[in-house]
C-alpha cells in the first residue's frame, strides 16, 4: 500500500497539525488550501510539505487536483476531508449566501473530493476517508445553522459510504472535534470564548495536534475494523 495522504485545509489549524502528524508518521502529504498565499509559503518552508491551491467548493478543481497529486506523489491511500469555514448570523439574518458557501465548502467540498478518489481507492482495494466534522453538527449550536447542518450532514455521508466502501477495503469515519485553539476559534471575541470554555468539562480548548493523532490512529491500515465511526474529541463538552 502506498503511503500517500492528501490533507484538504492542510496549511493552517487542525490541517496543519494533521499534515505534520501524518508526515511524521512516514506518509509523503499534500497539503491543500482556497487562497491564503503566505500562510501556506510559511507552512511549506517550515515543513517541507508540498502545498496545493485549489477550493472544496469546486468539483472539477478537486478532481484535477487529485490527479496532479497522485502524478507527484503517487496513489493517494488517505483523505482527509477537514477544510472547514464559518458564516455564523442568528437563522433570521442568515442570508442565502452565508447558507450556500458553508454549505458548499463543508458538505459539498467533502464530496468533491471524495468522489473523484473513490474510483481510484475501490481499484486499488485499499483506502482510507477521515472527514473532520463538529461538535456543533452532532448538539446544534446558535448562530450556526448552515455550519450545523453542514456537519451533521458530514455525519451521514460518512455513514452511507462506510457501507459502500466495506467490502473494498475503504473505510470512511469521522472527527467531531469539540472546540480547538484555531484562528477559527481565536477570532471569536474573548468573552464569547470564555463562556465557551465555562461549557468544556475539562476546562480548556483543545489542541490541533489532539485531532491530528486521531487522524494517523483513524488512516493507519491496522485500523481496517473501525468504520462508520465517529470518534468524538471535545473534552467531554458533548455530555454536559
Ligand atoms: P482554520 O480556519 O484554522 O483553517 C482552515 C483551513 O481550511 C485553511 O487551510 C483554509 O485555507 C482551508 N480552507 C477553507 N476553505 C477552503 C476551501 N474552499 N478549499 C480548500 N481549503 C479551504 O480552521 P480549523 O483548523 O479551525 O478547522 C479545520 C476543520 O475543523 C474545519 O472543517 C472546521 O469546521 C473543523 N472544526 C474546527 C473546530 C475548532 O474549534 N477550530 C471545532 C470543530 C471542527 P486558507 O488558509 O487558504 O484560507
């Protein structure tokens, strides 16, 4: 089986920390981003891993990226699916563009990229899908509508798929992070942040490097029992 893992959101926060584990876990990555120039020249010159601009939004996009991935690197054997955005406003001022670019980029992109590989894994018999959802898509949160719908959706696919990938040796599982010290989370106002760690039994946010071991123990080939599964790592926040 080759070692080779494309990471979608791979230049910054979780994706970063996930790139950076896979590699050091032996696996040649392909980190790709939508559009943040400098933050991937850093990530790249810091790492050494190869970066690759292209958006989840796009179908034709993905489907051309994967290719010149598997051209440079050789056959992709892990995806994870973690670009991510939020469009937060209260359901009521939600406008049609905020529910479509969410809903495009976190539910949408993961199929994007999904489907283009999954020809190529069922050939190959072996393939691993590690798609990063949310706490907020398994208990719904305020402001959050298309983001919650968007990851609760992501809950499904990876459901569904787990089933059609079974018997090909393709096992697709989820992440619900709970909240992780990110840019995402870091540009939440201070105050809003702190009530958010007043909810966490463990009394902190989490770290990126804590999903990024989830994901190498989820890709690794001895993991072929686990799939359908949604490993929750939120510091106990989903029970309270
Ligand atoms: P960051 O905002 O820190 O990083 C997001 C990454 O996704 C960037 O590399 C960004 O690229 C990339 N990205 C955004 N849109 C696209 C797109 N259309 N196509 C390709 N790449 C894109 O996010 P986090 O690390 O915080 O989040 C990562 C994932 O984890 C997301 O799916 C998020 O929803 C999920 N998550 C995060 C939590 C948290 O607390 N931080 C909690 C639960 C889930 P660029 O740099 O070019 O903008």
């Amino acid at each position: 089986m080759s070692k080779v893992a494309i990471v979608t959101g791979g230049t910054r926060g979780i994706g970063a920390a996930t790139a950076v584990a896979l590699k050091e876990a032996g696996y040649k990555v392909a980190a790709n981003y939508a559009g943040n120039d400098e933050a991937a020249r850093n990530f790249h010159k810091q790492t050494g891993i190869a970066t690759y601009k292209w958006s989840v939004a796009d179908y034709d996009a993905c489907a051309a990226g994967i290719a010149q991935v598997e051209t440079d690197l050789g056959p992709i054997s892990v995806l994870v699916n973690n670009a991510g955005i939020t469009r937060d406003a209260m359901f009521h001022k939600m406008t049609r563009a905020q529910w479509d670019e969410v809903i495009g980029t976190n539910l949408s992109g993961v199929f994007n990229m999904t489907h283009p590989l999954w020809a190529r894994m069922r050939a190959r018999k072996f393939g691993r899908i590690i798609t990063i959802s949310s706490v907020n898509g398994q208990k719904g949160q305020m402001g959050q509508a298309n983001y919650s719908a968007a990851k609760a959706g992501d809950i499904g696919f990876t459901k569904a798929l787990a089933l059609e990938g079974a018997r090909a040796g393709i096992t697709v599982n989820v992440i619900c992070p709970g909240y992780i010290a990110t840019d995402m989370v870091m540009t939440v106002p201070e105050k809003a942040r702190e009530a958010i760690i007043a909810q966490i039994p463990v009394g902190r946010l989490g770290e990126a490097e804590e999903i990024a071991r989830c994901v190498v123990f989820l890709a690794s080939e001895n993991s072929g029992f686990i799939t359908g599964a949604t490993l929750s790592a939120n510091g106990g926040q989903y029970l309270v």
